[in-house]
C-alpha cells in the first residue's frame, strides 16, 4: 500500500508528474486509515 510499485502506477507517475514520496506520502495515510478502521472493527467485534 505504501510504496507505488507496479505497471498501474509506474504508468500514471511520468505523465501526471508524481514522485515517490508522493505515493508512500498517500499509502501511509491509508494504511494508519486501515489499521485504525480494523482495530475499531475487532474491538466492536470481539
């Protein structure tokens, strides 16, 4: 999630002028999204 590695995003990075820091900039905030969002989750859950 963190690091844009792959044929999707390496296409969209030259063109719309992204950088790596870019990507782990968005990947980190979805992944600290994710992790609070499965641990509300398991809590409500269990």
């Amino acid at each position: 999630m963190i690091i844009g590695a792959g044929l999707d995003k390496t296409g969209i990075m030259g063109p719309a002028g992204y950088r790596v820091s870019d990507f782990i900039r968005a990947g980190g905030i979805m992944t600290l999204h994710f992790l609070a969002v499965m641990m509300l989750v398991m809590n409500l859950a269990y």
